[in-house]
C-alpha cells in the first residue's frame, strides 16, 4: 500500500500537559482519511505538526516519503486550515494569484488555474469581486479553491464544510469525494460533524486526549461494533449456548431473531458456525449489521477514553 502520510509515535506537549500522546497512523494513496475526536482531543495539534506548522517533540511525520515540514512535503500539499485569514479589500482572483504565487508558480498559471477551480466549486464570475463582499460560505469555498491551487497531491483540510447550508454541504462532499475519485487526490478531514465524514471517508482515525483509541478502514471498524443477527429453528437452544460462551457483550432475542453484539466478530461468526454444525442447528439467518459513525464514535471514547 502506498502511503500518502505516515505519522509514527508522535508525541506533543505545551509546557506539562500532553496534547499528542505517541500517536501513529497511515493515510494510503488516492483515498480520503477522517481525523476524529472530540473538543481538545488533538486534532488541530495533530493537523498543525502534519503541515509543518509546529514541530512534534517526539516521533516522524512523512508526507510522500519527506519529512513534514520540509519544502519538498509542502510542495505536495494544500491545506484549509478551520479559520484563514485575508484582506477583505483583495479581489478574490488577487487572493488566489498570491497564495499560487507563494508555490513559486508563475502568476499566468495560477490565474489559469483559479478561474477554472472557481467554476468548478461554484463561483464563476465571483474573480473580480472583493473578498468582503462573499458570504460566509463562499469565502469557505474560496478557501478550498487556494489550498488546491498548487494541483497538490495531498488536501489537509479542516472542518471543510464550516459556514456552508445543508445544500452545499452536499455539494462540497460529493468534490472531496471526486477529488479522489476522478482526480486521484489524498484527502485528509477533520470535521466534528460525523455525518460528513461518513459521507466522504474511507479510512478514520480516533483520538481522544490525544492518544489513538480506532483506526484503520471505515467499514471494517463499523463492523466491529455492529450488531448481529442470527435465525435458527431452535433459538433457545443457542441462545444458551452463546451465555455461556463469554463471546458476546450484550445478547437479546426478539421473536426467532437472536440479536448480538460480539467481543470479536470474526472469532464469534466461526464459532457459531461450529456451533450450528455439532448441534444440527438449520441456520437460516446470519447478518452483521455494521454501526453508523455516531455508534462508532461514542463506542470508542466511552470505551477507550
């Protein structure tokens, strides 16, 4: 698997307190990455040592192979960071051209290229208009505009969708998603709002006071603390039988269904199946019904807080 960041054993304190506890995780190539956890979690600490604007004290961050901070990471990065700052006075293809320019690319290119991400997030014919003039949630979408301007192949965004309506919300998702879809890009997120990264992640990580409680592939830890559930022609036999298997963490019966939440669910389906074939059972039912984020999210910081 090719790696578009890779951060090990990071570690960042502000005098005594530790707000980055000796954390690691990997965000493949052509995939988008949620970073999660709640207020004061790490996150921004997090996010700030991955594009080089502090220094972690302890513990790597590579950005494609180099390491973070260095002109070579930044060269293959754009970042929206929760709150940017500009002139209000700047015309926005002005704002565009400087920030291009900050790259070292040429002014021609980068007016080229502006107007073209301009129409693509919606904003055609807003070039010449002064920055002041936007409304909250276009100046969001400007925002996304400067930290593609370089063509980078890693976006760092944070909390994308700020100041946005329900409607382009939607609309600034369904990008993110053809960013790396159609055009390739690594996205990192990081949003409070758990719906959006749902929406747009494939892989996700959990911080919580700093340290990582989940991580890896979205669909396979939602699996993880998913329910199962399980139809047999005699449930109240089974049913004993996982009491006393000390695989589950809560089991129920509704109706012929038995429903449960296992410890380990692969361990817990192989033994089921064991189970149905040495008793005889007819198994006609089996489903793992994998959580929503929200279950997931509120799983892992009451568990691993």
């Amino acid at each position: 698997m090719s790696l578009g960041i890779k951060v090990s054993n990071l570690t960042r304190y502000y005098g005594v307190f530790k707000a980055v506890d000796n954390l690691s995780f990997e965000v493949p190539l052509n995939s988008c990455f949620g970073l999660l956890g709640p207020n004061g979690a790490g996150k921004s600490t997090t996010i700030k040592m991955i594009t080089g604007t502090i220094r972690p004290t302890s513990g790597t961050i590579e950005i494609m192979g180099y390491p973070a901070g260095s002109i070579a990471a930044n060269s293959h990065m754009g970042y929206l960071p929760e709150r940017f700052g500009f002139d209000e006075k700047w015309l926005v293809i002005d704002f565009l051209t400087y920030i291009g320019e900050l790259y070292g690319l040429k002014k021609s290119f980068v007016e080229e290229r502006a107007l073209e991400l301009l129409d693509w997030i919606g904003l055609a014919g807003w070039e010449t208009e002064e920055m002041g003039a936007l409304s909250a949630g276009m100046k969001q979408r400007v925002g996304i505009v400067q930290a593609l301007i370089s063509d980078p192949d890693i976006l760092i965004l944070d909390e994308p969708a700020t100041n946005l309506d329900a409607v382009g919300r939607t609309d600034i998702l369904k990008k993110i998603r053809e960013l790396v879809d159609k055009k390739g890009k690594t996205v990192v997120i990081s949003s409070h709002i758990l719906l959006e990264v749902e929406k747009v992640a494939d892989h996700i990580a959990i911080i919580n006071r700093g340290r990582s409680i989940a991580y890896g592939a979205l669909s396979e830890l939602k699996k993880k603390v998913g329910l199962i559930h399980i139809e047999v022609d005699k449930p109240k036999e089974l049913l004993e039988i996982l009491e006393d298997s000390n695989l589950v963490e809560e089991l129920s019966q509704s109706n012929n269904t038995i429903i449960v939440k296992a410890k380990n669910p692969l361990v817990f389906e192989r033994f089921v199946l064991k189970t149905v074939l040495e008793r005889n059972l007819q198994l006609y039912y089996y489903s793992s019904k994998g959580a929503n984020l929200e279950e997931l999210f509120l799983g892992m910081i009451s568990s691993g807080a």
